[in-house]
C-alpha cells in the first residue's frame, strides 16, 4: 500500500471519487554532458493530455528529454519508475528536479477531483490539495499548455491563420465529443496515433500493461481473435492441415542452426536464464518463431514419403524483443498468431499451397476484416530470411498515408529440409538420390486487428465490421423520461428486451443497455466509441407504429424496421454495413495507390500519403538507393510516437499479382536500367 | 552436420533404411569420492529398451549411476549431451569409460540396421559397423541383459517361479505385440510408466522435446484439446464470461504482490534476464498462473458496482520450473490450460460460480473423456495458497492405485481484492464502506489427457473416447490379395471410400486406410495403437452381404451393420463405447474407493492399489501424520520414474460433497478426536 501510506504520511487526505480524472506521473532525462549532474524533469499532467517530448522540452528549457531510466528515478524518489508518483517530491529536492505541470491541472478549481496512480494503486485528491502540496515543496513549477503545443507540431498553422484561431478551431473539432467524461479527444486526421491509442484503449479492445511492449487484449478484441480463427481452422482442415501445439523454448544450439533465418531475429530473443534461485546451465531462448523448434521433428517424423505432406499449424504467441518504439497490435514485443509449417513431396505441391493460403489470408482481411489488401511477392531484400520467396498481402492505411504488410505465406525451398535433413527415399528407387522435402512457412497474427481498427474507426471512436463484432447489434429504450408513466416504461423496456431475445434466437450477436442512471445520449456515445455495428432505438412512437429505429456505427444511417421483418432486416443492414466499410476502404487504397513513371513525382506522390506503383529494375541496390532517395526528414508524426517515421523512405512493399502493362521500352523509375516489373512502394508500418 | 561428419572421419559408412531400429546414447556418472576421477558409464541400448538405473549399476558394478550433466560430458567427449552419440569414441578413452551394451545389440545380426541419432540428426549403419567399431576403441564393453533386470526390478518373482520362468513368462506376455515394428512392448500393469512413455509417444499424442520437461502436443491430443475448448467455450459464454489475453510476462513486483500466493510458485519461476545481447534492466518472469499479472487491471476497471460482476478466461500456457521428474501432460514446465478469473459484488455470487465450474469440470472428464470424478473440498494444507477455499475434481488411476487432482475451483474471498485494491463504492450509499470484490480462479489443463490416457489405454496402445477422439472410425479394406480381381479390388476399394464419405456426410470423424503396401493386421494395428474408436472392416462378403463390420477398440466386440442403417448403427455403436468407457472406468474407481476406519488397514488398503475414505478430525497437523505414518520404502515402481514415488504418503486428496453418514461417535481414523468429516486419502500424481 505504498501510495496510501505516503499520502498518509504527508496527511494528504485522500477522496472517493469514481469519476476522479486519472492523472499521470512521468519522468523525463534531458540530453546533458556526461559529466553534469541530470536534472529529471517531471511531467504531471492529466492522462488524457498529449505531451510530446518537443513540448517538454520547449517548456523546460532543456534539450531532447527522454523517458527516465529507472536507476535514475531510485536515485532521484528513492521508489521504482512503477511506483513513482508526485506523493514521493519533497523539500530535498528542491532545485535538483523541475515540474512540467498541465494547465488543465493548474486551471482545475480546487474541489475538482483528480487521480493519481501507480502501477498497482490508485487514489483519489482534490486538485487544491495536490496544488498546495507542490507548491510547499519548493520545487520549480512550469506551468505549460500542451494543446497548443501539440497542435502547432501536429500541423504548423496555415500562413493566414493566427496560432489562436488554428487553437480555437482544433478546440472547435474536439467539442463533438464529451472528452471529459468518455470519447475520443483528438482527431484521426491530425494526430494519428494519439487518436489511434485512444480508440483501442476507448474502445475496450486493448490496455497497456506494466512491462513495456506488451498489451491486453481484451474481449472487445480477443473476440474478433477468436472469430478469425473459427474461420481459418475450418478453412485449413478442408487443405488437410491439423493442428498442434509445440514449445515456447528452443535451445540456444537449435536456435541457431540455421544461420541466414537466425540473423534476423537474434537481436531481438528473449532468453531465460534463470528458474527460481537456480540460474540454468543452459540458457534457453522463447520462440520468436517455430522454423527450427520444428524441423528436427519433422526429419524424426517423416520417414518415407507416405508421411508426406505433413502439414501442421499452431496458435500460439511468440516474443520478439524490439527495441523500437512499441504500437499496439502493430509491433508488440508478445504477440498472438498462427504459424502453419507443411513439408512436401514435390515442389509444385508446395507452391500450390503457398499461394491457397495467401488468399485466404486476402479472405480473412476482405470478407471478415472488410480491408482491402493487395496480393504479391516481396523482393528479395524484403523476403523472409532463409527461405525462397514470400508471398504477402499488403494493406493501406489512408489516413497517414502508409502501407503495412498484413500476413505473410514463404515457400522455404528446400533450405531448411537440407539443413535439418528432412528427407525420404527417392519414390522412384532407392538407387536414386534422397529427395528433400519441399516447405512452406504461413503466419497471420493479431496485427490484423490494428490495421482493421486504423481502417474503419473514426472519432467517435471504434468502429467494427458486423461479422468479427461480438456485439453486433445494442438496443436501447429511448424517450423514457421522469414523466412517463410506469405502463409506458413497462411497454418500452420490455419491447426492447424483446427486440433483443429475438435477434439472439436468429443468430445476431445481441444485447441491450437499460442502464437508468445515463441519458440516452451517454449511451448512444459509449456504445460508439465500443464500435458496436448497429444501434437500436426502441422509444414510444416505435412502440405505437411497431417499429424499431436502426443506426449504422459507420455513417449515421438511420433505417426504419417494422417489427414483422425484424430478423431478416437487421441481417441485411449488418450485411450492407459489412459490404459498405470494405467499398469504402478500398476506394480509398485504389485512390491512393499511384502509378508513378518518373522520378520527379516520387516523393511529392508519397507525401501526398499514397503508396505508389512503378516500373522497376527488380535491383536490390537500386531498390536501397529508392528507399534513401525518398526519406525525408520531417513527415508530420509526432517523434515520439514513431521514432522511425521522421526519416523514413520507401520500401518495397511488394510486387503484385495484378500488374498495370509494362511498355517495352519502360525504364525503371529510379535507375536507367530496363523495368522488368512494376513494384508497389510506399512508407510504412 | 556433426554426426554425419563425425562418421565420415571415422570412415563409418552410413545407409539409409526407414525401418531402422533406433538406439539411445546415454551418459551416466556413477557416485564417486569427490576426490576421485569419475569413470562415466555409456549406456548404448535399443531405443526400445528400458534401462533403469539398478541395472546400469549392477551391470556396471557402480554405485548410484545418475545421468551425466553437461560439463561432464563436454570434459570426456568434447560435445554436449544433445549431440553426443557413440561416433564420439575413440581410443584415448580406453580405461576412462565404461560402455553398458544392450545385449539386443550385441546378440543382432551384422546386417542388421540400426539407427543412431542425436537431438538434430540421425545416421543409419549397420550393427556389423558398430560394433566393430566399438571393438576397435579398446574401451571396456560390458554386455547386458535389460530386459532379464527389468522384470526383476519390477515385480518380484513369485516364490515358486525360478528366475527363467519368470523371464519366459515375460516374454510370452510381450509377444502379443509385433514390438519390433510399432507396438507398446511392455505391460501396462508391470511397468507403468514404461507403458504410458510407449503409449503417448507411439499413439502420436506427444514427442519428447530437446529442452527437458516440456513436450510437442502433436494433432492426436491437440484435437482432444480442442474438442474440449469448443465444449467449455459454449459452457463458460452462457455463464457470462468472456475470452481474453494476457501478456506472458509478470514484473517482479507485481508478481511478488501476494505473498501467501507467490510463496507457492517462487521456486518454479523462470526468468526472462537477456534480450538479444542486452541485459535486462529489470528481469522480468514468465507467468506461472495470472492472478497477479490481471488484478492490477482488475482494479483498473472496476469503477462502480455496475461493471461487476467481471468474468474473463484465457486459453494460454503457463511455466513452472519444476525440478521434480517430468512426466507427460502429467507434470511438465510449460502446459497449455484455461483460467478463469471473476470478480463479484456478493461473496453468494461468487461461491455459486465456484460450484457452477465445478460441475462442469465434471463434465468435461466424465461426458467428454468417460473419466470418472469425485468432486470435493481441498483441506487448508491442501488448497490454493492466497485463496479461500479450493474446490477440486479428483480422478484415479486404477493401474497404479493413484489419486490424481483433476481441475480446481477457487474461491479467492478478498484477499487479492484487499492486495489490489479491487473496490467499489458501497451500492446501499457513499457513506458506508467500500466493497471490496468477491473473487474466484479456477483452472483446468492438459493433464485431462494424461488421465484419460492412463484410464482408458492398453496394451495394444492408445484408447479414445468417441467424444473427443480427431478420427472417430476408420474403413479398412478386408480380404483384397494379390490373387483378387481387379474388379473385387475396385468393388470394395470403392464400397469403403463411400462408406467413408457416408460416414463424414453424417458428421462423424472418418478416415480410411487404403495403404497397399501394408496388411490388414498390421493397418489393424496400427490404428489401434493410435485409439481410434472404431475399425469397420470391408471385405468380399461384406459386399455380397451389403454391410460392414464394427469393431470396437476398447474390448474388441464385433458388429455386422447393414449399410441401410450404417450413419445411425455407427453413431449408436460410438455412443455405447462413450458410455461403456465410463462405466468401466467408473466400476473400477468404485471398487477401488475403499471406507477404512481403522488405522491397521489404512496402508494395507493404499498398498492394494486404492484409494480410502476415512474419517477424519479435520486437523492439519494429523493430516501431516497421516502422510509420515503411510508412507514406505518401496511401492514397487522404478525409482529412475518419479523420485517420489517410492516414500510417498497417503496425501488428503479432498473432501467429498458425496459424503457417507457419520456415527455419532465415529472417532478420526489415524487419531483420538471425533471425527467431522469424510476424507478422501491417496497416494496421488
């Protein structure tokens, strides 16, 4: 109960108070000589208040701050990065640390109640008490307003606009939602992951956790999770692929066996070194994928060619350290997939195979996702490593412009058959050479969920296609006010509840909100931010004219349905919904995928947020020399959010199945050399 | 390509046969002085073979041989334990190793193949080869018998019997089996661990893995796996709860929150400390169970009375380190499980639900895998550490006369809530105090198919209940010879493909087995060696006849179905086996549940293979008593098998809700005080 017991010592009374707004504690280093003594400056602001890095910095005067280490924060609060809070400040440190402090706090009447938290605690005060408590401490207080300093580094204000008129309209956009009390505070089209990390967390689909890279999924998303790979298992069984499970640890020695494939991920293994108090003799590494976990059992496994194919898949999660800024659902340092690992006789077999699965990844973000997705071929820099070719489907996130590889199947070739020995006797003698199996390697993981939100949602919040939704439909009673009678309450509650009781008996994931203590309002906002695909409306002139009124998630669209063809219209507007957001999704990929022929165009088309198709040589170094060529330094995302971004070029995102027409004497977009190929560019995830 | 280079050096020819008989290479280091040099033993003996300890040191003339650790083996044979294989011999260990010699080798023909392997690779040769070889390095051979040792370690022989009888008789039993080409080579009731080892691995359910203690859940058990999720899926949904996830990884501090808790798992915990080359600031754990990685975000959420009650589950594995002997699905470092985690306003809602999962735990070992449970209360020794009580379903394993914990309910009361600070606002007014949660956690892994396997299974191999078996029924072709015409052949070739696709159509799990090159008894084989359900046999009468004939696996009863009533006769045919199974099973738990009241035949009653119900006081420290006072020497089973086994005490396997009438003046089994309850005491897994 360390945060209690220090508010206690301090004899800061703590409140009760379930609508506190939740505050947060964060320690910044700033850049100094390596023989200065550091002065951390503290960030204490409201937890729904953005502040980037530049805005602190402008504010402390001090050059590029970054996240304290927690050896610095023991030695400055005496108390882990985890368990720090403005409860541990005190006289002593006066002078050797500054407070950034948020305006929204600074400008809070007294008896407003504000939250502070630990990892594991939390506790309730009223912003006097807290304002006084820092200013006897002596500390220095820099008061600062981050939404001014966000909106100017977000997007520098047209030159006709004041920097107080460009503040006033950014307020102007965020007064649509009730930002205090639940929605979304910041607008997709101008500060994309703020308004990104809002929705997952908004919305119930995810919630940050302790350690750093990993993430909760929670119902909201773990029930798409879970529809997908209903989906997928009876699509691979009909292939005649079965499902297994294999370890999470591999040994260093089998880890390592294959060098080209090893390459890439060692940098980012996880090891375990130590079981209880007994360090281990030999350290094991966490899967960061199962090609070599594998293998040595499909060599033991496979001893003629009547074991062949053998085709196996596992869910399961695999670690992968990174040391990049972590996203959710995009870069996460554990994540969930599924990995399909099938050996062949022939190599036709094979290839036949890698190619069904990757249309059924397609499927999976068309049909169930409603996103659209490009199929193709990575180059051979992009390719998996140790392995022939890889084929992937590539999405398109329009709202920043960027591509982002959405699933991945490889045909291994015959490399890793070699290097484990997965072989058979020659089917046609055994005076012939051995025949090495021919492999695939497939996965899909959660990411998909991330590219479906950034896809559809908006700033209401979510925004879920009807089939992987687990509400699909929330009927909600409306026009029940203080002032009706009980009959009419009786007579609208209980249509609702039978409203929803039919839905459920036809198959549609529904429910119903009789919640009396929220407004309707409240619950229509609550319900959209959730991303629930269909809201009901059931009031009394409903009730009068056997009614019920639907509201699309996406668009607002309003549909009367009489109650005699309730099942079968609620179906048909999900399935039009369902439709709609992939129509509307690929409209925009096909708006912003532009052929590009000559250089000049490149960047300008790239920061104009599409991805681009163009003639190319098919060169890796030309394919280096693009990427370098098209970086820039500044693309508008907040550095702290992407540390990648400032300067990223184009990669290849891939080589698609669908070609535009090559002319025949097309030279490449970069180089002088023939185009052999057209190749999909663009920044990306 | 170590071994393959290594036997080239050595000019070994290698040849390739896929019927290979595979050998072990296993390093033993007897007791020794510390002060004197070690002479290891190497045990080389068909991978078949079973070589306990006791035989080794006899054989060897040694004391205490215990397996070699890998500094050992590095210091003698320059390479790990995972690639050290005979081709690491060579004169200079003359005199400095012992080599152990399976006399099944040492008795084979020249032109025999034998297969000699090491964690990635194998290398066929022929005994001729080998031994010569082994000859020519001068290093001590000693032949041995394992087989004669094996029976004498594990049931005396009878006074009557001389040693030869005993061995023939041994031999007689074992030749039901074809165990040279795939079968189960030892005697479920005569070597127990043996049997299931050959079973899990032989019926494809499990391969041992190269990181000790965790296995490869191969497609046969994973289905089992799955069947139960579907099931439990559908069962925990109607009770409200939903599927999440979350993340593998546990700081230190928030795992240590609880002390009663992690007092339990601290020992096992393994620790994440590298990632890549880079040390962890802060070493991180792998989560043993989750209460202490979720509560924290349970205190997160739950704001007011209106968001409990809260129920998650997740489907995910868990790693406990445990240092005790491993054993499949049974006890093993990393397992796959669900938990369920639920917070409740009243501390009635939460103990109903503790009883409601119960129930259904029930269900899964009696209605899906025909396993018998006696549900009950765990005692304080016994229960959950950090909850308040623990409800459990214990199963039994006739052939060994063990207890075995099934599954277990936890009520938590508020203990985590009080730790986490898991509170709401009191519904009846803010001025009464807050209400902290009502929390349970209840659990059921893998082990469900360990205990199926050993109740059902035989020597013949694996028995599946219809229910959860991934081929229900298999057709195979009957009385097709060489001398058949082709138009027989393609009759009944075609007969049975459509009574598989018939079969399929009616949605019950078939497969055939047209396979020419083997015959009808040994494909008979070796679906029964898999567990499948059923074998329909079809053959020139069957097609005169227009039916088929049903074999059951568990006891071989025979059916002649009428194809016109062949999707109902098959699945009626499934359901009694289902049935039959639990019945048996059930008879065999029933007979061997034995009511004992007075101490003199507390142990004679464990020692005949049963579990007891006594009265009993009820106190802790008798219970401790209880388990000295019955434990023993020597149960019989092969001490290499589970270290613990041979002293174990009678543990309190739980209370049973089914409670037999107590006398008014019925005193406790083992002491003085009145007795307050029925008992339920094993020896258990």
């Amino acid at each position: 109960m360390a945060l209690h017991s220090t508010l206690a010592a301090l004899s800061l009374a703590t409140v009760s108070d379930e609508n506190a707004l939740p505050t947060k504690t964060v320690i910044f280093k700033p850049k100094t000589a390596k023989t200065a003594v550091p002065v951390p400056v503290v960030v204490f602001a409201l937890h729904s208040t953005q502040t980037p890095s530049g805005a602190i910095a402008k504010a402390a005067g001090v050059k590029e701050p970054r996240l304290a280490k927690d050896d610095l924060i023991q030695e400055f609060f005496n108390v882990s990065s985890q368990e720090v809070s403005i409860a541990h400040f005190d006289k002593s440190l006066a002078g050797k640390i500054k407070i950034v402090l948020d305006q929204k706090i600074a400008s809070a009447n007294d008896d407003e109640i504000l939250e502070i938290s630990t990892v594991s605690e939390k506790a309730q005060l009223t912003a006097g008490q807290i304002k006084g408590f820092l200013k006897q401490t002596g500390i220095e207080l820099i008061e600062t307003d981050f939404s001014a300093e966000v909106v100017k580094e977000a997007s520098p204000a047209p030159a006709g606009d004041s920097k107080k008129d460009q503040l006033k309209k950014e307020k102007e956009a965020a007064k649509l939602e009730d930002a205090k009390l639940i929605g979304i505070t910041v607008d997709k089209a101008k500060d994309f992951s703020n308004w990104y990390s809002q929705v997952v967390v908004k919305g119930e689909m995810l919630d940050y956790y302790d350690v750093s890279g990993c993430y909760i999924l929670r119902p909201n998303s773990y029930a798409v999770w879970e529809e997908i790979q209903d989906w997928f298992n009876i699509e691979i069984k009909k292939l005649g692929v079965q499902n297994s499970y294999f370890p999470m640890f591999v040994s260093a020695k089998v880890l390592e066996k294959e060098k080209d494939h090893i390459e890439g991920f060692a940098p980012e293994v996880a090891w375990v070194t130590r079981a209880g108090s007994s360090e281990l003799d030999e350290h094991i590494a966490i899967r960061p994928t199962s090609e070599t976990v594998m293998y040595p059992y499909y060599a033991k496994w496979i001893r003629s060619h009547r074991d062949l194919p053998l085709k196996l898949n596992q869910w399961n999660s695999v670690v992968r350290w990174e040391f990049k800024h972590p996203q959710p659902f995009l870069r996460t340092r554990e994540f969930l997939w599924q990995e399909g690992h099938t050996a062949h006789l022939t190599k036709d077999e094979a290839t036949t195979e890698v190619t069904q699965i990757l249309d059924l990844y397609a499927r999976i973000y068309e049909e169930l996702l409603a996103v659209p997705v490009v199929k193709g071929k990575k180059t051979e820099n992009e390719k998996f490593a140790g392995g022939d070719y890889t084929t992937t489907v590539e999405g398109f996130i329009a709202a920043t412009g960027r591509g982002i590889q959405g699933a991945t199947s490889h045909h291994l070739g015959q490399n890793f058959s070699k290097m484990f020995n997965i072989a058979v006797e020659n089917p046609d003698g055994s005076d012939k050479p051995k025949v090495f199996a021919y492999q695939n390697s497939w996965g899909l993981s959660t990411r998909v969920i991330g590219v479906m939100v950034m896809t559809h949602s908006d700033n209401k919040g979510l925004v879920l296609p009807p089939r992987v939704a687990q509400t699909q439909a929330v009927v909600i009673p409306v026009g029940v006010t203080k002032n009706s009678s009980e009959a009419d309450r009786t007579a609208i509650n209980g249509g609702a509840a039978d409203i929803e009781k039919r839905l459920k008996h036809a198959g549609i994931r529904a429910t119903s909100d009789f919640r009396d203590i929220y407004t309707s309002g409240w619950k229509f906002a609550d319900w959209e931010l959730k991303g629930t695909p269909l809201r009901l409306e059931f009031g009394p002139k409903d009730l009068a004219q056997e009614q019920v009124t639907a509201v699309r998630r996406d668009n607002n669209q309003k549909y009367t349905v009489k109650l005699g063809e309730l099942e079968s219209r609620i179906a048909e507007i999900l399935q039009e919904m369902q439709v709609g957001l992939l129509e509307k999704a690929r409209k925009d990929f096909d708006t912003h995928r532009v052929i590009v022929e000559d250089w000049k165009d490149f960047v300008p088309t790239l920061n104009a947020k599409n991805v681009i198709l163009a003639p190319w040589c098919g060169d890796a170094d030309c394919e280096d020399e693009i990427k370098d060529a098209s970086s820039k330094k500044d693309d508008g995302e907040d550095e702290d959010v992407d540390e990648k971004a400032p300067s990223m070029g184009a990669k290849s995102l891939c080589i698609p199945d669908a070609q535009p027409a090559l002319k025949a004497d097309q030279k490449c977009v970069r180089c002088d050399k023939k185009a052999v190929t057209y190749c999909m560019f663009g920044r990306s995830y």
